[in-house]
C-alpha cells in the first residue's frame, strides 16, 4: 500500500494482539485501517461480539500514510455537489463531514493524547487567477448552509498568511489527527472495554453463506458470523473488483520535515490546500515538523523509492512557491495507493443481496471523516434502523 520511510509509526509504539479466537461472531470486520477501527469499535460499543481482523497488523496500510488533515469540505466542493446532486443531498453529505469530524474530537478525548487532535483552520486558496471564481462560489454555497466560512481577498492573504495569490477562502473547525496514533488507540479502547477480538497477520481467503450464516475462511482456521463488514481500503482484491466498479486508484506523495522554529509558522498554524487538481496540502506537524503532500499520480502501483524521492524534491519547491523564503529539509518521504470515486462519494452499505454483508469503503482525500459518520451508518443498518444516508452513499448507485 506505501513505500518510503513513513513518520506516524515512528510517533508510537502499537499493542499486539493475540486473543483466543472464538468459533462465532455476531459480527466479522475485515480491515483494520481507519473504517475497520471506528466500525469495529461501534459495534462492539454497541454490544456486539465482534472480530476484527487485519492480514498485517492494524493501522500498517494507509493509515500509516494517511496525512492528518481532517475537513469538512471534500475534494468534491459543495458547489459542485449542488451542481451533480442537488441541494439537499449535498447538503446532507457536507453535514455528515462536519459531524464525521466533531465525533472524531469527542472520540479523541477517550484516547492517549498522542492522537494530537487539534482544532486547525483550513485555507484554501486559489491556485490561478482563473480560479477566483471557484473560491467566491464554494463561498457563496457554504454561506448558503451556515457553514462556519470566511472570505479572505487577495491584500488579507497576503498581510495574514505571508501568501500572494488571488483570493482564498478559511474554514473554521476543521482538525488535523496522528491518524495511526488514533486507529490503534480506538481499536485499544474497544478491546480493553467492550467484546472487541482482533486478529492480526491473518487474511480472509473466501467467504460464503451457509445456513443462515456467513462461513469466513483464514489460513488456517474458518468462523462464522451473522454479519460481516468489509473493510479492506485501498487494497485490491475479488471483493472490491466484483462491487466496487467506480473507483480510480491514485499515488500519493508526501514529506515530513525536520523540525522548525516556533516563529517560522505561518499565521495560527493553519492547515493549506489549494484549488488545483491535483492539489498541493500543508500542515503542521506536533514537534514543528511540515507535512507536504500532493503530486497525485493515477495508477494503481506503488511508487517506486526513487520516485518517491524526486515527488519529495518537487513538494518543496512547491511550498517554496507560496513561502519563497522558508527553507525546510526533508526527513521523512513516502508515497502511497488511495483511491477516489467517479462521484466523489464514499461507498458505505450492503454489498450482498441474500446475505448480511456490508462495506465501508471511505474513499477520498476526506476518508477519516467519512470512515466516521459511516460505520454510524452501518450500525444503524445492522440494528435494522433506517439511515437516510444510507441512499446517498450506496454502493450500487
């Protein structure tokens, strides 16, 4: 899923698991990354016996390159969601963000404080003078729905964030996350509180249904559930080839630098993304190190070291195109496989017509986010509650 040196499991050092494995569940999450974390850790908050399970160990794939930014904005922007969906839907897919991420925060205060949860600003700027126009019309559409917005024109970007382009927008409640910190730590948490099992270095080979329940085979045992819930990522495998058709894997790239002085920050450490596709992020780092990522690539390999090596070099100098005179050196670069949906939205339902089985496949720049309102959709689905979002993020859409 990644290659390069990576910086998050450097921050922490994760517990390993070896329970004793039970026959039957009532529910098996297979993946442990972000959604098989904060889906495990619901159902079993909820009083389900759960298994979750994960062919490495948890929080090793891309939660392990995943860069922190959380926002309720999408790499889809409101307007244009308005645009393809309608008001309403759009609207209901921004909301959920925002309460994907406040439920994050409260979450993150259960949990070790090296999960670093900080309530950051995000501004996003124009990257042309073309672009302009896109800023002043993701404003007018978050206004439109009171979400926490301001306009930022070309004299304030300049005079507050040392930054000399055309205009901008800032977001406000936004956060960035030690994204491995707080996958293992959830997943800590529900183990040591609720009925939460988990199975690490052991992958799923089949499943299938027999009498009424679902036969889940490992190497070298096979258990049973009445549901199960697939998690798998960005990994490509017979499941995500039969039902998920529309997503288009990328590479990703990004640096950690080394650390900084204080005062070299720009204005209250906000986090920066830009109007362009693909687009340039920055973001502090706890211990003031930048986080730069982007140079997105469509493919579905893993890049090599010694791309990864050249992407790092073209990060700074893109940095250096908004901060000429702030010179940072890197000491942590990797690239990684993620995906994006045609329409811009996560897949989260049942993926079985005659059996209990489900997914959650946040995929996205704003995956943490929609990991978290989504397994609240999926815990509703498997209470038997209806869920309205349930038809906006369907798989079979």
């Amino acid at each position: 899923m990644h290659n390069g040196k990576l910086y998050w499991p450097d921050t922490y050092h994760k517990k390993s698991y070896k329970d004793e494995i039970e026959k039957h569940y009532e529910v098996i999450v297979i993946g442990g990354g972000m959604s098989g974390a904060l889906t495990a850790y619901r159902l079993s908050e909820a009083g389900y016996n759960t298994l979750l399970v994960d062919k490495q160990e948890i929080g090793s794939a891309s939660s392990a390159a995943n860069t922190g930014l959380m926002q309720y904005m999408s790499d889809k922007l409101l307007h244009e969601c308005i645009k393809d969906f309608g008001e309403l839907e759009a609207y209901h897919f921004y909301k959920a963000s925002k309460e994907g991420l406040e439920d994050i925060e409260e979450l993150s205060k259960k949990l070790d404080s090296r999960v670093s949860f900080i309530q950051r600003d995000s501004l996003f700027i124009a990257s042309t003078k073309r672009d302009k126009q896109v800023i002043n019309k993701e404003y007018e559409a978050l206004k439109q729905f009171d979400f926490p917005v301001d306009y930022i024109n070309q004299i304030q970007l300049k005079e507050d964030y040392g930054i000399d382009k055309y205009n901008a927008l800032i977001t406000h409640e936004d956060a960035e996350i030690n994204p491995y910190v707080f996958v293992n730590e959830i997943v800590k948490y529900a183990h040591h509180h609720f009925h939460l099992d988990v199975l690490e270095n052991s992958e799923m080979i089949q499943y299938k249904h027999k009498d009424n329940l679902i036969e889940c085979q490992f190497k070298d045992k096979t258990v049973t559930a009445d549901k199960l819930v697939m998690t798998t990522g960005y990994a490509k495998n017979k499941i995500t080839k039969k039902y998920i058709h529309r997503e288009e894997f990328v590479a990703s790239y990004a640096v950690v630098t080394q650390p900084i002085s204080e005062q070299q920050f720009w204005k209250d450490k906000v986090m920066i993304w830009e109007s362009a596709r693909p687009y340039l992020y920055i973001r502090h780092v706890p211990g003031n190190r930048v986080l730069i990522g982007g140079l997105d690539e469509k493919t579905d390999k893993i890049p090599s070291e010694k791309h990864i090596q050249k992407q790092g070099k073209k990060l700074i100098k893109s940095f250096n195109k908004l901060y000429p005179d702030l010179h940072l050196e890197i000491e942590y670069a990797y690239g990684a496989r993620f995906g994006e949906t045609k329409d811009g939205k996560p897949f989260i339902g049942r993926i079985e017509e005659d059996a209990e089985v489900y997914g959650l496949y946040g995929y996205g720049g704003n995956g943490t986010v929609y990991s978290a309102f989504g397994s609240k959709v999926l815990l509703d689905m498997i209470d038997g509650k209806y869920n309205p979002l349930s038809e906006i993020f369907k798989l079979k859409r």
